[in-house]
C-alpha cells in the first residue's frame, strides 16, 4: 500500500485532515501537542488504497523533543511514498521554516496551505502558484475544516509519489554552503541515504548526527576554525536558522499579500478580543469569572441566582410521587435548574427512583434472599447506579470545556500564565497538560512528552492529578452538595468552582516549591501561536463527549461494578463468613479494616472522632486508589445498610448521590470542616491506578517513589491544615507562621545569606 506521512507544525491542523481523510474521530485540539504518538488511517479515494500517517507536531527537525524524534525518524527511516507538509497559511514564514528542513530529504514532498477558509476571510490574499514556484514542490490550497481542496492535494500527492525527489536547500547561497556540499558528497561516496539532510544537520552540530558521522564532523570542524570569526561567532545552529527566516522572507513571503485593512494596522476580530482576554491585568480575572460560570451553569441549583435575587422558587404539588419527582427536576424549592442540574436530577431520577425502583420491587417479588436482594440491590445496582447518575452532570462540564478549548482560548490561558509563572521557574508549555487534567490525567500525562526539559517534565506529571479530572468530579458534585443542602447560604456550585481553583492552586505551589528545592533549573522558552478564536466545531464537541461517555461507561460496567462487589461482600460478611443483616455491618470484615486504619485519618477530620460508621470515609478513600469514581460508589454501597434504620435515610426508595453523603453526614456525624478534607484529599493524593501506571512508564527509572512519597505527603499534610483552619480558625496563625517561614526560607537562600555546603558528588559513569 502507497503510504502518505502528514508533518507539520503543531496545531497546523494536521489531525483535522487526518481525520477528513480517513473518517476517523481522532482528537482535534486547539492547542499544540495533543497528537503525541503517530497514527495511522487509510484514504480510499484515489486509485489505489493510501496509507495514512499523522505525525506528531514539530517545529524542526532537531531532535530536542520526543515528538521531533519520532517524526525525524519516521521519515527517514520508514520512507513514506511522500510527504504532505501541512502549513498554516495564516502564520506562513514561520510555518515555511520546517518546510526548508523537509526539503533536504530526499523525499517526494508536497505542501498543502491549510486554514484557506481564514486567510480568505481576513481579506488577505496568497499565490500558490507563485510560492510552488519558488518552493519547486507542489503546492495545494485546502482547507481541512471545511473540507476544501483535500481531493486535489491527494491527487498531486499521489502523481509526486511516483517520481523520486533530490533533496534541495535554501542553504545554497549562504556562507556555509561549500562545507555542506563537501560533506554531503563525502556521505554519499559513503553510500548515506538523505546525504543533504545529514549534511546540514551536521554543519548545525546536530548530537544525533554528531555521533552517528565522526569523521564528517572533522570536516566541519575544520571549516569552523578558519571562519570563527564570523558573526555567529562558530555558532552554525544560529547561522542556519538565520539563512533560512532570511531565505523564506526574501523569496516565500511575497507569495502573501495582506489586506489593505491589515496593512492600515487594524486589527483582526480574533486581536481585539485577545486585547481584552489577555491583558496583564484583566486576563486571570477574566479567567476565573469564565470557570465560575461554567461551574455554576454545571453544578449551580438556582440559575443565575434569580431565586436568590427575584425569589423565583417555587414547588409543585400533583399528589402523583412520579410526576412530583419530574417537575422537581426542572423546578423546584431553590428556583429554575441550571442544565447541569437538570441532567443530574434528570438521571438521578431515571437511575434510582424509576429503575432502582423497580429493580428492588422486583427482587422483592421473586422472594430472594435477603442476601440475594442486597447484593443485587445495593452491590451491583447502587454502586454503578450512584456513579452514572453524575455522568450527564459531568458531560456538561466537559461540553463546556471543550468549547473553551476548541475555540482556542484555553491556549491562551496557557500564554497567560506563561507570562505570570515564568519568572518563578515554571513554563507555560506545562500549562497545557494540567489543563488538559480537567479531562483525564492519562492522556494528559502522555502529553508531558511534548516538553523538553526533563525536570519540568517530572514535576508537571507529579502535579497534573491536581488538576480535578472528570472521576473526582462526582466526588466534589455529592459532597458539596450535601454540605450545601445541610447548610443554608452554601451554595454547591461556589463550593465545587472553589474547590477546582484550590486544586488549580495547589499545583502551581508546588510547581514553585519544587522549583526552588529538587528541582532547580532553567525555563526553557515557549513558543507558541495563538490560533485565531474559531466557533467551536460541533462535530468535534460530540467526540469529545461521546469518548468521555464510553470511557466512564467501560468503566462502570468493569472496575466499578467490581469493586462494588467486593465492597458489598466484605461489608456484609464476618471473619467467619456468616452474613450480617444491614443494622449488624459494623462487625464486618471491612469494619474491622476500615477501623484498623481509622487514626491515620484523624488529623484530617475523618478518623477516630467519628462515630461508629465513620470507618466508611477510609474505605472510600482506599477503593480510590483503584479508580476515584468507587470513592461514590462505596458510600452508595454502603450507605445502603447505614441509612436503613434512619427515617428520610437511603433505603431502596432511591435517593441520590447527594442524599448518600447527607445520610453518612447524619450517621457518622462528619463535620463539614471534615467533608472538605475529604475531598481535598482525595484531590492530591495518589491518584487512580491507571493514571499512577502512565506517570510511572514516563518517569525516568527509580524516580518514582519520589513521586509517590510526595502526593501521600501533600495530600495529608494539605487536607491537615485544612481540616484545622476550618475547624479551629486560630490554627490559622500557626499554618501562616509556618509556610511564611518556608517562603522566608528560600528567599534568604536565594539571596545567598542562607548556604549549605553541598556535598560533591562523582557523577557515576554513564552507562550502555
Ligand atoms: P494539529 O495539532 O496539527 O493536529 O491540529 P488540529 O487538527 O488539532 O487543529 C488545530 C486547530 O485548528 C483546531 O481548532 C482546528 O479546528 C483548526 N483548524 C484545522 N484546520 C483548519 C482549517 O482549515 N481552517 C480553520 N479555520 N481552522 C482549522
Ligand atoms: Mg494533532
């Protein structure tokens, strides 16, 4: 099969095409890095069958990051038929310069000129034909969202492919040019394929190519001690750098003519919003303000607090309990629902009240067991039924997300904080896979990849988790709300928001903190472009959800139901194995072990003063480890038999996630100040299995552990202090005192009046 490789700058819409070509649904992101790993897909409509590959994002062809590594390779190595370099039309010189670097291969090339629809629109106008010209490679104007100009750019692809390409570079007239032409003849004579290619890159002193070509290096070792004093002062990395912007301005960027508009100094729409969105002092309020809205139109009761402010609440009465409950989920006591309200109340009501309903009727019916019918009813049933009713919840919060990510605006939350953090230690590249940890840590870990500095790397994936991914959400959703239905003047929405912003944080303390401590060291630079803000694509909104829905799906129908299992088997059993009734679960198995490790819970609020039940919360806490939706699915199992004896407690008339944690509240008399920590614990802590695996694969080898040591240390500590805050505000003065002597600490360190004598160490030979 014909095989085409797609390369390209990040975010220059290669994944779009790749996706208009092959019918796939892979992720399009609005920022760059989000294809890490190639994929590969195949197009039908040309005479015979192409082989796909998406590459991931690059600038260049150095190998300084693993993406730039695995394209370089893929290209030389698996010698694609050709190569479509997709280049953004709007952002063209810059994009031109890793189209310079693709030329030198020896491989039939085409560039596609993506984002035609923006160009078009901003009144600009470019010259195909012209730059074709110049380039001497096929040049195709497409447009990949709107489906434009693929079939011909597929079409010249496939005629390029038929006929072998010479490498060529813009290099040629510059002062460097003889030492690449001796080079790339003497790897020839020595039968190197791409002798251009590797001819350049060893005059740029490229390591990989410094290593594999010793003797060429010579050569241009040579040359470069009779020009040293050039103005680059030997540095040929620079000079070529510089050769190729100054060969792309002087011949490429004719082929662009602006508008008359641009070229006056107006500014584009997607400008003057960037005026407002990102100003240095407007941007991080502006930021926040967008959060709270989405989590109020996600987990708010009264929208937009009419009833708060208007008095707009009112209840319903049919004197039909179904109809009742319905109404309730549009209105009720606390005014209009907000539409993530709706959903929740919506599924709650279809998960419990109808179809748990029934389910228990029916149990009840068949005259099971009444082992048999806790098992069925609350073991399997509760466990999932309790996590999936916040999942619609939860879709909107992603929809939302989403939105603010696909329009491109969450880039620009990265290129704010760059601005604000950089000086302290921290990139805003970093920034990209934390926000991305709103989604899940896994493929946000993954997307650590992109970043070049090892250590920023480790202290990024140690602090993504903070970020509160979609499994803790329902945690935040049950408990806060619970608080705010036992608490009048709390509202869920503001509690949740507030809670996401701490974990936000959170994880830029600590960023800092260990940039002052383990791991010290530059900020290597960040660049990126901002892509002009775009309606988002509904298409790709629905992939998004539909992943995250199957995701969550999966999940419940194998982990959760699993371990809603075992919970239920080892609550209702003794050490003997005889079945405990409900009202007897405190002698259970998993009493016993939840008892057993009650006191290391005692300083954030969830240990020994509790009452009987009060093991539940470490239980909860544990089964977490394994995936953080079984945080809710335990209390759900659980609450069950807890609730039994209780009036307005959790039998099988289904109440909800919500109504589980007011019944845990009332029967194991958890404070508030205790529910945060809970919460904030579950939020730093070691994350789920999975994520934990992903974090350990990309951590280099025995630093794990580290790892490890600091999120149990983070997460007790935090939830600590914040359970003692809360509880005893003077305690207040005692973390104050605390963490400003830490920041006292390092300031006087920094400034050297504080020093330590470090111990030198022989650095251990490297080895094979
Ligand atoms: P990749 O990083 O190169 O894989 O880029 P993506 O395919 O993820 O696309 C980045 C962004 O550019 C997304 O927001 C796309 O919707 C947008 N985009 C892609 N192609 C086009 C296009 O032809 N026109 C416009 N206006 N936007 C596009
Ligand atoms: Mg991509």
């Amino acid at each position: 099969m014909i095989r085409f490789a797609l390369a390209g700058n990040p975010n220059c819409g290669k994944t779009t095409l790749f996706n208009a070509l092959t019918g796939s649904t892979a992720h399009v992101g609005n920022w760059p890095g989000v294809t890490v790993d190639k994929r590969e897909g195949v197009y039908k409509k040309l005479s015979e069958p192409a082989e796909i590959v998406d590459l991931p994002g690059i600038y260049s062809l150095s190998p300084y990051t693993p993406e730039e590594v695995i394209s370089r390779n893929y290209i030389l190595d698996e010698k694609p038929d050709c190569v479509i370099n997709i280049v953004d039309a709007t952002n063209l010189e810059r994009n031109l310069y890793l189209t310079t670097q693709l030329m030198e291969i020896d491989v039939p090339l085409v560039v596609a000129l993506n984002m035609m629809d923006a160009v078009k629109k901003s009144g600009d106008r470019l010259d195909a034909a012209k730059l074709e010209k110049a380039l001497g490679v096929p040049v195709v104007e497409i447009s990949a969202l709107k489906n434009e100009g693929i079939q011909e750019l597929m079409e010249r692809a496939y005629a390029a492919s038929k006929t072998p390409r010479a490498g060529s570079t813009v290099l040629a007239g510059s002062s460097i040019a003889h030492v690449i032409d001796d080079v790339k003849i003497a790897l020839r004579g020595k039968e190197v394929e791409n002798p251009l290619f590797h001819a350049v890159k060893l005059a740029e002193g490229d390591e990989l190519e410094v290593a594999a070509h010793p003797d060429e290096m010579k050569m241009v070792g040579e040359f470069k001690t009779q020009h040293s004093d050039d103005i680059f002062g030997g540095d040929f990395e620079a000079l070529v750098a510089d050769a190729r912007y100054k060969y792309i301005s002087a011949n490429f960027s004719g082929a662009l003519v602006h508008s008359q508009k641009k070229e006056r100094g107006a500014l584009s729409k997607s400008d003057k919003a960037d005026r407002v969105l990102t100003n240095r002092w407007a941007a991080i309020p502006i930021f926040v303000a967008i959060l709270f809205f989405v989590f109020h139109l996600t987990f708010g009761e009264d929208l937009f607090y009419l009833n708060a402010i208007f008095g707009f609440g009112f209840d319903v009465e049919t004197g039909n309990a179904y109809l009742d409950a319905f109404v309730a989920v549009f209105f009720n006591g606390a005014g209009i629902s907000t539409p993530g309200a709706i959903l929740f109340n919506l599924t709650d009501f279809i998960m419990n009240t109808c179809l748990g309903g029934w389910i228990a009727d029916g149990m009840a019916a068949t005259g099971a067991a009444a082992w048999a019918q806790g098992l069925v009813n609350d073991g399997i049933w509760g466990g999932v039924a309790g996590v999936m009713s916040f999942v619609p919840q939860v879709l909107v919060l992603f929809l939302f997300l989403s939105i603010l990510e696909d329009s491109g605006y969450m880039a620009r939350v990265a290129f704010i904080l760059d601005r604000i953090f950089r000086r302290f230690g921290v990139s805003g590249r970093a920034f990209i896979p934390m926000i991305m940890g709103f989604g899940c840590s896994v493929p946000a870990v993954v997307n650590t990849r992109t970043l070049a500095d090892d250590k920023e790397r480790i202290m990024t994936t140690r602090v993504i988790p903070f970020f509160t991914c979609g499994a803790k959400a329902p945690i935040l959703a049950a408990i806060c709300g619970a608080i705010a239905a036992e608490y009048t003047g709390v509202s869920a929405d503001l509690l949740v928001f507030a809670l996401y912003l701490f974990g936000m944080i959170m994880a830029i303390v600590m960023l800092l903190f260990m940039r002052q401590t383990s791991m010290r060291g530059e900020v290597p630079p960040f660049i990126m472009e901002l892509p002009a803000y775009h309606a988002p694509q509904f298409r790709s909104l629905m992939i998004h959800l539909w992943d995250k829905l199957k995701h969550y799906v999966k999940k419940a129908c194998t982990i959760i139901v699993a371990s809603s299992i075992v919970i239920w088997f080892l609550s209702h059993f003794a050490w003997d194995w005889s079945y405990l009734e409900d009202e007897l679960m405190n002698r259970s198995i998993l009493a016993d072990i939840g008892n057993f490790l009650l006191w290391i819970c005692t300083p954030m609020g969830f240990g020994l003063q509790l009452s009987e039940f009060g093991w539940v919360f470490v239980v909860a806490a544990v089964t977490g480890l394994i995936a953080k939706e079984n945080v809710i699915s335990t209390f759900y199992v659980l609450v069950a038999a807890i609730g039994a004896g209780v009036a307005g407690g959790v039998g099988d008339d289904g109440e909800n996630g919500i109504g589980a944690v007011v019944t845990l509240m009332q029967q194991t008399g958890i404070t508030w100040q205790g529910l945060i920590a809970f919460c904030v614990f579950n939020m730093l802590t070691v994350p789920c299995f999975a994520a934990a695996a992903v974090v350990k694969g990309e951590t280099p080898k025995g630093k794990f552990k580290f790892t490890l040591a600091f999120w149990m240390l983070t997460s007790y500590v935090t939830s600590t202090c914040i359970y003692l805050m809360f509880s005893w505000p003077w305690t207040v003065a005692i973390v104050v005192v605390l963490i400003a002597a830490v920041i006292a600490f390092f300031i006087l360190r920094n400034k050297g009046i504080i020093r330590f004598r470090r111990k030198r160490k022989e650095l251990p030979a490297a080895k094979e």
